[in-house]
C-alpha cells in the first residue's frame, strides 16, 4: 500500500520496461491518477496496454526537453517518478553525447518542471556506476569520492547533484536510487535479454564479452519499484540517496548457462565463444559489489534473490518470443 504523499503521480518514461511496472503497482493501489509522460521511443505501447481501460491513468507522448509540456503535464501532481535515460549503457562507445542528450540534460528539464509546477516529490532513478570501478570493496552512499568510469556513470552523478541543488534551492524534496542491474518481465536490453535473443536467433553458439567472469548484482523490477515507493513515502529530509539492489552476486558465464537452460538447449549443444578481457566494453565495470544496509533500515527487503530474478526474467523473454512478441 503506498503512502504519504504519493497520489498523484507524474512517470517520465512511464512507457519503458521500469516504468510500466511503476504504472501497474501504482493503479494496483490507492493512487488518484497516474500520468505516463514518455516519447516512446524506447518505451512500448504493449507495455501499458493491460492499464489503458483504468481511468485513472492518462498518458502524454511527448518529449522530455519539451518543457512547457512537460510543466502543464506535471502540475495537479505530487510527485514525479525519473526513468527517462539512455537504456543501453554501452552506446556511449559509439556516440559520446547519448548521456548528456539522454542523460543529465533530461534531468535538468525534469527537476525544472517540478519546480514550475510545484511538484513536491522527485524520485530518481540514477545507477551504481557513479561508484566507477571500486573492485571488491562495497560502494556505500557515503561514498567520498566517486569517479565513474562510463559517461552513463557520470551522467546519472551529474542528474543526483542537479536533484539536490534543486531540493535545497527550491524546497523540492527529492530521493536518488542507485540501482544494481533491474531484470524483470518486458525488459528490452540487458546481459539476459542479449542472450535470450541469440540463443533463439542460433543456438550453436552464444558470443559473450569479455571473459565470464563479471560478476554483479541483479535485482528484480518488482524489488525495486517497492523500494522507490518506500523511501519516497517516508521521506522527510530535502535529497537523500540509497543502494538498490539483491545483496548477492552472478557471473556473466553463469547467466549464460541459465539462458541456456531456459531456452531449453542441450548444454554441451551450444558453444561460448568469449570476446576476452576483464570487461565488456570499454566503460564497463567487471566486479560491482553494492551495500544495501541502508535501504533495508527503513524497511525493504528483496523477494527474489539476483539468480531468481534473471531465471525469472529470462523465462519470461523466452515465453514472450514462443508467442511471437519478443519485447524489441
């Protein structure tokens, strides 16, 4: 059940993988409207369709860096949930500016309409590269010094900063999630999808960067929408941030196995071919080892563990391909 003051709810990106599950487990609450504000250029219009008929739920397709629309889609609500981002982090390899274009500069357009509409609550989704590379130590939010190795790492450090700027100059109150790796139904990138995707495509052999051997955390979608809306209820100081994620660890080798698995394929049938190197593009974090103490102070607790979430996720993609809507 979601309380304080989240009932009115403004999703930016509302339409994507994230978003849509926020949409559902808001409308399966006691919200009074819900407002998807999304360009659909990632986002799916099948995501939303179970929603549409609830007339609580109204949604705007335009872009983020439309402001005056962004502002007048915003006002009448309390809070405003952050998702829209570039989804794929190694697109930055190839071209530079996708984090700032799709990035921070969103996030200045997003924390400036809630200070002209007067939207009370900002909930960010941000991610654990602003950590950058930290090895085997555990990234707290205490964290000194932060450099992110990615520019998808630095933007979502640089869209935390405009938060709590804006928070402390202009009485919003605002909460940036750092999240581990979300995997869930309807996810349209990621290590698990990629796999699925080529097992399906040939299943005599699956490419995968670098060597096996990065190992992170994954958390499934449902986890993670019930953390945002927790700490967003409770919150009462101006910016405060918070780990996300499973608490346990998964190799790339070993999610390999597991897409093997559930596409149903004999597992000495499909041949691993790896790309070598500690990481997988350049930017990539190989080991990312999160400490989740704080969020769990305040109350959340992680159903799945990270293996449960990819076997869940992964079976899921699977189901949606042998019905012929592979989410793309």
């Amino acid at each position: 059940m979601i309380s304080g003051p989240i009932r009115r709810v403004c999703v930016v990106g509302g339409a994507g993988f994230i978003g849509s599950h926020f949409v559902g487990r808001l409308l399966a609450g006691e919200v009074e409207q819900v407002t998807v504000y999304d360009n659909f250029t990632s986002g799916r219009e099948w995501h939303l369709e179970r929603f549409r008929a609830d007339p609580r739920l109204s949604i705007v397709r335009a872009d983020v860096v439309d402001l005056e629309c962004l502002v007048e889609s915003a006002s009448g609500h309390d809070t405003i949930i952050h998702l829209a981002s570039n989804p794929d982090i190694a697109a930055a390899v190839t071209n530079p500016a996708i984090d700032f274009d799709e990035g921070t500069r969103l996030t200045h357009y997003v924390a400036e309409a809630a200070r002209r509409a007067g939207v009370a609550l900002v909930l960010y989704a941000s991610g654990s590269g602003v950590y950058g590379d930290l090895g085997e130590v555990e990234a707290v939010e205490s964290q000194g010094s932060m450099i992110p190795t990615s520019t998808y790492g630095a933007s979502k450090l640089a869209g935390e900063a405009l938060l709590a700027s804006y928070a402390y100059m202009f009485d919003l109150t605002a909460r940036a999630f750092r999240f581990g790796n979300v995997v869930g139904p309807r996810q349209t990138h990621g290590v698990g999808y990629d796999f699925i995707r080529r097992l399906i495509e040939d299943p005599s052999e699956l490419r995968i960067l670098g060597d096996g051997n990065q190992s992170k955390s994954y958390v499934h979608v449902d986890d993670i929408v019930s953390a945002v809306l927790l700490a967003g209820s409770l919150a009462t100081i101006p910016f405060d941030v918070f780990n996300v994620a499973s608490g346990d660890y998964v190799t790339v080798s070993q999610i390999a196995e597991m897409a093997v698995q559930v596409v149903g394929l004999q597992p000495d049938k499909t041949h691993f071919h790896y790309a070598g190197g500690r990481r997988g593009w350049k930017g990539d974090v190989p080991v990312v080892r999160i400490n989740t103490a704080k969020i769990r102070a305040i109350g959340w607790s992680n159903a799945r563990t990270g293996p449960q979430a990819l076997f869940d996720s992964m079976t899921s993609m699977a189901a949606d391909a042998r019905a012929g809507r592979f989410p793309r």
